[in-house]
C-alpha cells in the first residue's frame, strides 16, 4: 500500500465525515494505490462540467467505517473527487 500524506488523510476523514454524518475517528483507510487520470476532473466529471484537459497524477484511496466503503480519486489536499459509482454509500444517502 502507498504512504498517504496526514494532511490529506485528515482532509478526506473530514469531508466524508461532514458529508455522510460520521465521526472522523470511526474512518480508516483501507487501500491506496497510484493513479492517473486523463482530466483535473480525475475522471469523476459529471455531464456538462468542464474538466481541464491535462494528465493529473494521484491515489485511489480507500476509507471504510466497517460498514461501507468510500472510494476517492486523490490529486492533492484540495483536489480530491469522491468515486460514488466504486463506493458502498450508506442507504440513506443517494447515489449521484
């Protein structure tokens, strides 16, 4: 598994933490691997969004509360996507 900077662990816990109603502490990554991506959409562009057209480098990262399972598209701290597709969402939270 690839080494994910603190800052950006702690920047993805707090995002899904404030977006789906969980503790940040009850988050674990659970897999990280190199990615590219062919847009600074990272791939997760959704209809109609304009996406720069440039090679982006980052993770696929993994977090799980032991129950579900959120897949990110990583570039940075604040470039960062959340892959609702690759993702088991709690029930009560809709897929995009």
């Amino acid at each position: 598994m690839e080494i994910l900077s603190p800052v950006v662990e702690f920047t993805l816990k707090q995002s899904t933490a404030n977006e789906f109603g969980i503790q940040p502490p009850a988050l674990q990554v659970i897999e990280v691997n190199q990615a590219g991506w062919s847009d600074g959409c990272l791939d997760l562009g959704e209809e109609g969004e304009c996406c720069t057209m440039a090679l982006v480098s980052g993770w696929i990262v993994t977090l799980t509360d032991g129950q579900h399972r959120w897949v990110y598209h990583v570039a940075g701290v604040h470039s960062f996507r959340l892959n609702r597709p690759a993702s088991d969402l709690p029930g009560n939270i809709p897929k995009r």
